[in-house]
C-alpha cells in the first residue's frame, strides 16, 4: 500500500448545516518510521469516534472550550489505534493506544503524550474504549451520578435516551432504583430504551404534544433531566421539573446546525428561580483527574463482568465514509454510538 487515506476540512461553518463538501477525502504518502522523532508514535488507525461536540469545531469560533478544525487540516478527535513503531520507552509495537488527538487519517505520527495505552481489552473490541468504556458513557456517569446525584425513587427525564451518552444515563439510573423516562426519535430506538429498562419511554417526533408526553409519564414531576438535545424539549422539561430538581446539561444537539433565524428561544427559565432548579454544565474531561473517572470505571466494569449493560454501538466501515457518518449525527441518523472502522486490529493494511 502506497498512499494514506486523509479526511481534511475545506470549509468551516460557522452556521447551518455542514454538507459533504466542507470536507475533502484524499490520499497522501504513508508515513513510515524512519520519520518518527523522540517521543513519537506511528499509529494505524482502528476506530474513529462521531461525537456531537465536534459541530462546534466546525465553526470556526474562538470561545470554545476545545480549538475548532483548521482549513486544510486533518479533522482530529477521539480514537483507538496500535502503534505500529515507537521511539518512546513506554510504547512498543503492537499497543493498542486511545486518546482525543486521532487524527483521521489511516495511519498518522504524533507525541506519544497524547495517549493512553490500553492494558488489555478483555475480549473485548477496541471500539469499547470509545462508548461503554469511553468519554459517553463517563459523561453519562459525571452528569447523572457525580452531579445531579439520584436518589431512590426519584424520576429522571433523557432525551436521546437510545444514543451513545443517553442509553448509560437509562441503566445507571435504573440501578440505583431511579423511574425512568426515556425518549427518543424513531420507534425502533423507543423498544431499546424499553429493553435497557426504562419505565416509560416515547417517541417525541410523534407524540401529538410533548408537554403532554412528559406530563402523562410523570404527572408528579421530574427530579433529574439529562439534556442532549436543548431546544423545544429542555423548555418543556423546566415546566415540568419538580421543586429543588436538576438538569445535568450535556448538549444541545437540535440547536448546533441552527441559524439566528431557526434558534430556539427558551420561554421557561423563570422556572429556574420558581422551582429552584439547579442546572449544571460540564465538559467531561475536566473530571478524569478526579475520584469519580476511577468510580466509573470500578462500577461500569463490574457490571459489564456482571452482564447487568447494554450498549448499542453504530459501527460505519471505511474511513472515506467519515464525513457523512459525522453528518449522519446531527440528523439523528446514529442508533447507539456511532464510531468509523478504519482497518481491524489484527489486519495490517
């Protein structure tokens, strides 16, 4: 194999709808290990990981608390991959590493500093490290238990219930004895909130009111809100909160393609001061060097050896088809956490 497939941006967007021609799919030389520097990894590229918050690095904005993508350059993010030569110590060929600096490419150099390297998978696909394992799953645990922190008993509103960060909030709220309501966008996804063990579960592109939706499967109210999606859904979720209820805030997926014209404007935060609601925003990442990233993993690890968790994960082949398989996310087009195979762990391309 001579050349290196590469998914660089052509245009940034700061708003609307990005289409298949912000990117380019081209091909370039392969990097080899005569190139690597001191404390560099030649990586080849397993799983690529389609994360919402990635919209935002699309934009172009500087006020972001992670850097948007560069005209021209590689998209990067989360990924798994092995290392396939290394000039640091700690790092030998045939590692299975992960980490945030991926670039999408199918083989790639950088400092080695960026990743982590994966002890054993257990059996396990390497793809595990990027959901049940991963960055959703540990936002699901962060905004539900380290945040918003349920009691039994208590009832707990998600929206995109079936999706990568949703579909953990369900079971971990659910093992802690929590009602849980979940909803989400086709019917399909609604038998699988159902299936993980919701109480109740609905499809909001077909109820005939979403206030009512909500209301009919909590008519004394909601304690904890779990909000993916903003919009319409979190202005009906604060109507319906209960006195000293929560809403762990992890993204606004419906608004991120928005324009100024097509933005939702939110009628119900006095809400917020009537019921004495607390809303807390949070970037995961800023929680993986504190007891609870260790607390997930003993928890999330023992109900995997338990088989107590599902995990729905959305697998799209072939690192060319990167850019819709991202597109396909804003769309809601993902059923369970979407990640791009780019070559198998035991095949060198």
């Amino acid at each position: 194999m001579t050349t290196n497939t590469v998914v660089t941006i052509n245009k940034l967007v700061p708003s609307g709808a990005p289409t298949l021609e912000n990117f380019k799919v081209a091909a370039a030389p392969v990097p080899t290990k005569d190139a690597l520097k001191d404390g560099e990894i030649l990586v080849r590229t397993l799983y690529l990981s389609c994360d919402p918050y990635m919209r935002g690095r699309l934009s172009g904005r500087t006020d972001s608390y992670v850097a948007s993508f560069e005209a021209g350059k590689p998209i990067d993010g989360l990924g798994v991959g092995v290392v396939e030569a290394s000039s640091h110590a700690d790092y030998k060929e045939g590692d299975i590493v992960t980490g945030g600096a991926f670039k999408w490419e199918t083989r790639f150099i950088a400092s080695a500093k960026g990743f982590t390297k994966i002890p054993s998978t257990n059996g396990m696909s390497p793809a595990s490290f990027l959901g049940v394992l991963g960055m959703p799953s540990f936002t699901a645990y962060v905004g539900t238990i380290t945040l918003c922190k349920p009691k039994q008993g208590e009832t707990i509103l998600v929206s995109a219930a079936s999706g990568a960060v949703g579909q953990m909030v369900v079971q971990l709220a659910k093992a802690r004895g929590l009602r849980v309501i979940g909803a989400a966008g086709s019917d399909d996804k609604v038998q699988y909130i159902k299936d993980l063990g919701a109480d109740v579960a609905f499809n909001y592109k077909t109820v005939k009111s979403l206030s009512s939706a909500i209301k009919d499967a909590a008519p004394n109210g909601i304690d904890i809100y779990f909000d993916n999606v903003g919009g319409e859904f979190l202005d009906v979720a604060l109507k319906n909160m209960r006195p000293n209820g929560r809403i762990a805030e992890c993204g606004m997926i419906s608004q991120y393609n928005a324009t100024a014209e097509e933005a939702y404007h939110i009628q119900n935060l006095a809400y917020v001061v009537m019921k004495k609601l607390t809303i807390y925003g949070f970037i995961v990442s800023e929680y993986y060097t504190t007891p609870a990233y260790g607390e997930f993993i003993k928890e999330v690890s023992q109900m995997l050896r338990e088989n107590k968790i599902k995990y729905k994960m959305d697998e799209v082949v072939g690192i060319e088809n990167g850019p819709q398989a991202l597109l396909d996310l804003f769309e809601g087009k993902n059923f369970g956490k979407r990640v791009v195979k780019v070559s198998d762990p035991a095949h060198r391309l």
